[in-house]
C-alpha cells in the first residue's frame, strides 16, 4: 500500500509501483488537467509539485511518492502565488491552444514560490523545460513578470457576465 497525498486529500492505492504519477491522476483520481505530452519528461505538460518541487508526472512511478505531497493544476489557483499566476495568465492573453499551460503554470508557479522576483534569465532557466508549440515563450515571460509584481498587466481579467434575474 503507498500513502501520499493529492491536492490535500489522503491517498492509499495498491496500484502498481511502477504505475506513472501521470496515469493515476487521469485514470484513478480524475483529475485530467495534468496532460500527457511526450511521456518522456521533455514537453512539461505533465508538470505537477511534488513536496513543492515541479515534477514530470508522465515519468513519476507511484513508488516514488510514499509520504508525499502531490499539487495539481487542479487546486494551484488556491494559493496566493498561483492565484497570481492564473490571473497573469488571463491578463497577459498567454494561452492559445491551451494544452501546455497546466505545466506552464505550475512551472510558474514553483518558480515564484522560490524566487519573488526572478530576472528573464532565471525565468528562462525555469520554463526551458515546457514547451509550447503556439510559440507563446514571450507572453509566458510577461505573465510571469506581472504575477511577480514587476510589470502591470497588460489588460484586467475578463469579468463573469452577471447572471440575469429571473421574472
């Protein structure tokens, strides 16, 4: 049996060890937003934190995590820095196809946790990890400036149309 825990939830399983981080968040939590890219570590999509380290979960056997502390995109927007992020992310117009950015954001994110206000080298070094086939490295890096208090955004986030009164 291995125990860790998941977006704050207490997990046991006796799925296989060898089982990917990556499958068992899809497959047996339902928690889809971390996404399969390359299933090598090399595209990011599937970046999840780990004990707050981002984390390949595509190459991540289950084994691996007795004990731990797994953070999905799921409920990164929960804390005060990735709430920023998702909200740089917005006001930047960051996302186009939108598949990388779950890893991108949780790249971000750990980034920022660590480092209040990260230099584009540091930032560079950070996400050189995700990649984006959009192309969207220059809006990431603007997002992330913003998130970190260094630049304004760029445009406020698009407000929720108010819900019309029923007659």
């Amino acid at each position: 049996m291995i125990r860790f825990s998941v977006n704050g939830e207490r997990i046991e399983t006796s799925v296989a060890g060898d089982t990917p981080l990556l499958w068992f968040l899809r497959d047996n939590l339902e928690l889809t937003g971390t996404k399969f890219g390359c299933g090598m570590a090399l595209c990011g999509a599937c970046t999840v934190h780990v004990n707050g380290e981002p984390t390949r979960a595509c190459v991540t056997p289950i084994s691996t995590l007795a004990g731990k502390k797994v953070t999905t995109i799921e409920v990164i927007g929960k804390s005060p820095i990735g709430k920023k992020v998702q909200d740089a992310w917005l006001s930047e117009d960051v996302v186009q196809c939108g598949y990388c950015q779950s890893g991108q954001i949780m790249a971000a994110t750990a980034l920022l946790t660590k480092t209040k206000a990260p230099s584009d080298a540091q930032i560079d070094a950070a996400m050189s990890g995700n990649i984006c086939r959009c192309g969207t490295y220059n809006r990431v890096r603007a997002a992330i400036k913003v998130a970190a208090g260094a630049s304004k955004p760029a445009a406020a986030p698009a407000a929720k149309p108010a819900a019309k009164a029923k007659a």
